[in-house]
C-alpha cells in the first residue's frame, strides 16, 4: 500500500535537511575513479576522512541498506521512502556511503535463507560496512558450469575440513570473511550435494594470488583452500541445498554489476570533456558530435535508472520475472562500458597516460579497460542474452 503523498513530501524535507548537514563536500563531486570507492572491512582505506565519516554516518542511520528491517541495522524505509532517499542523494550528486558485496548480494541471500542467530550477527556489520565480503563461486573447470564446482567440505562432526580452490574471486585478497559454495555430498546429482557457507578470509589454510588483467590492475583472484575448518552453525539454508541459495543470489549479483551502469554515473563527462575540447559561446561543449554522445549515454542512463526502480517495485511484490535481472546485468554492462569509452573519448590524448601523479597513473585507461570485465563476470554478456531469449521471451528454438 503506497504511502500519502504528503508523508512522502515530509519525509523529503526531513532526508533533505539530514544529508544537506551531514554530508561532506568531498563526497558530494565525481568519483575520480574505482579505486575512490567506499568498500569498508576491517583493514578499509578511505580517500579521505570524509569518506570515512559518511560511510559511518549512514551506517549509523541504517541507510547503506535502507529497506533492511532496523532489528538488523537496516534503515526501515518503505520501498517509497527508500525512492525519496535516493533521488536525494542523486540532487546533491552524493557518492555511495558504502560499495558492498555484503549489501548487494549476502545480505539478501541471509535475511531471505539466514537463521536469526546469523541475521543478527552478520546484517548489522554489513550495514556499518565493518566487515567485507568476497564470493566463492568460480571454479577451474566450473565458471559457466557453476553446479560443477569440485571444492570439497568433508564432516567433521561440528564442523567441516574444506579443500579446493575459486577463481575470479573479487577482492579476495582485501576481503575478511566469504560466501562459498562447497560440496557436501560428491556422490549427489550435480546441482544438489552443494551447501553455502560462510567463513573467515583469516582461517587457517586460505590464501588468496592476485591475477592481473590488461589493465595493469585487477580486483580478481585465485583463492585457495588447504584443510579450512569451517563451523556448521555457518552454513546457511538447508544442507545440500545450497544451489537454491545460489540461483537466489546469483539473480542479485547480476542486478548488482548491472547497477554499477547507474552508480558510476557520478563520472563528470562534460567537466572531462570541457577540458580537452572546450566550449563554444553558448557555454557548450565545442564538439556537437561528442555532445550528443553524452546527451545519449545521459538519457539511456535515466532510463536504465527507471528500470532498476521498476523491477525493485516488482521484486519487493513477488512479482518481478527471474530473467529480469540478466536484462538489467546485460544492459547496465553496455552502458558502462559505453560510459568509460566516452570517457576516453572526451579526455582526448590525456586520457591513454598510463603513469603518472597528473593522470592519477592512468586511471581513466586502466578503469576503461576494467570495464571490459563486465560483459564476462557474474555471467558472460552471451549467456544473458540466451536466459532472455529462452526464458523472457521465449523466442522458438532458443
């Protein structure tokens, strides 16, 4: 049931008045690049102190998660209000309070599959952005066929010796606990036999090896995993039933990285592209062609904002369709690739620097090749587009 418009218009000025008193300018200017992102954790570098105090601040308030029930830290807020706070955010040009696989993808998976002993001891650290999360899902031989994962967990009474390895595991190597699909049962059919734990990135026996993409950089890598002790009071859902934990979060990763299309929509393409082209004497940019490009991207982007909006509406009322989120994985993918290339475009040749103080080393580069990751993490651009063939609109023969 949707809220008076009046309530809504209160709760507008109240949220107005909070962030216009409690967030910083620093934070309130485009993201120079990724590596400015606020990801928290227990060893978490901040930008600056004001990153640090914003990410604090809404975490306090419960607003990193803002329609998480408040028992869990989360901020309440009705899927109304949560709009409010949003458009909000999005006036002052605020960055996120908080980048945080625990929030887009675990959180979810545990207020959805969690006991209330595991809700109350991980949702709140989520929010406060006091512990960071990493997913062990990839395999060698398992990325596409993700129900085949080898990765062992062998009963110890109370608790399990796990021993494998994971691939593209995002942050593994900054990251303090993880989510991990493990075999439970090897003689089960391949989708069941699997269990999700959770378990600390300081244990005993994990180590993780960066890989380093054409970039220079990379947030992916291998994870390995010699006689880990994981406790059973950690597994989450049912036992060998972690495949339907998995297709559940599955469905809000893709969401997630789709997002990412919106989220770094805070990079200024008309202050870059002012620098490198300047303005002509109406105050525009002085290249008609590489105006309109933007103008595009800018459209196309506030309608892919409307589109998140609606399939959360749909999601929050049971409604929403499955292969909803590889549209959205697809889509937001393209347009941040389309968004760096534009990027690049617009900071002309001092956007291929590659070192450097004046050039932050290469961050436009290296963020522009980053992107090209996107089509492939988290389900390639191809497999996507085979779900909503198949499953979204059921065309013949897919």
């Amino acid at each position: 049931m949707s809220e008076p418009a009046s309530d809504l218009e209160t709760f507008r000025a109240e949220t107005r008045a909070w962030l216009e008193a409690n967030c910083p300018a620093e934070v309130r200017e485009p993201m120079p690049s990724e590596a400015d992102m606020i990801w928290g954790g227990r060893n978490a570098v901040f930008a600056t102190p004001a990153h640090e105090r914003w990410m604090r601040t809404m975490g306090e308030r419960g607003w990193t998660a803002p329609e998480w029930p408040r028992e869990y830290g989360g901020g309440g807020l009705s899927r109304e209000q949560a709009k409010v706070l949003a458009s909000e955010l999005r006036r002052i040009k605020a960055q996120p309070a908080l980048n945080s696989f625990g929030v887009w993808m675990l959180g979810p998976a545990l207020l959805a599959f969690g006991t209330e002993e595991q809700k109350k001891r991980f949702l709140p650290e989520i929010v406060r952005g006091e512990i960071r999360w990493c997913q062990g899902y990839s395999e060698p031989g398992a990325g596409r066929d993700l129900a085949g994962i080898q990765t062992r967990a062998e009963d110890r009474g109370d608790h399990w010796i796990v021993n494998g390895q994971k691939v593209w595991t995002s942050y593994a190597d900054k990251a303090d606990w993880i989510f991990c699909l493990v075999r439970t049962d090897p003689e089960a059919p391949k989708h069941k036999g699997i269990s999700f734990v959770l378990f600390d990135m300081t244990t005993p026996g994990v180590s993780t090896r960066p890989i380093t993409l054409i970039s220079g950089k990379s947030p992916f890598c291998e994870t390995f995993f010699d006689d880990v002790r994981v406790e059973k009071a950690n597994l989450v859902g049912e036992l060998n039933r972690g495949w339907d934990v998995a297709k559940y979060l599955l469905a809000h990763e893709r969401t997630m990285i789709g997002a990412m299309g919106e989220v770094m929509g805070g990079a200024a393409l008309g202050r870059t592209a002012a620098k490198a082209v300047g303005l002509d004497e109406a105050g525009r940019l002085d290249d008609p062609m590489l105006r309109a490009r933007i103008a595009e991207l800018d459209v196309d982007g506030a309608a892919f904002r409307l589109a998140l909006e609606r399939t959360g509406d749909l999601a929050k009322a049971g409604r929403a369709h499955p292969a909803l989120s590889s549209v959205l994985k697809y889509y937001g993918s393209e347009l941040n690739k389309r968004r760096h290339e534009l990027l690049m475009a617009a900071g002309g040749a001092d956007a291929l620097e590659w070192e450097g103080e004046r050039s932050r080393d290469g961050a436009a580069a290296r963020d522009w090749l980053r992107t090209k990751a996107n089509s492939i993490e988290g389900g390639t651009s191809e497999i996507q587009l085979n779900i909503i063939a198949k499953h979204l609109l059921q065309l013949p023969g897919a």
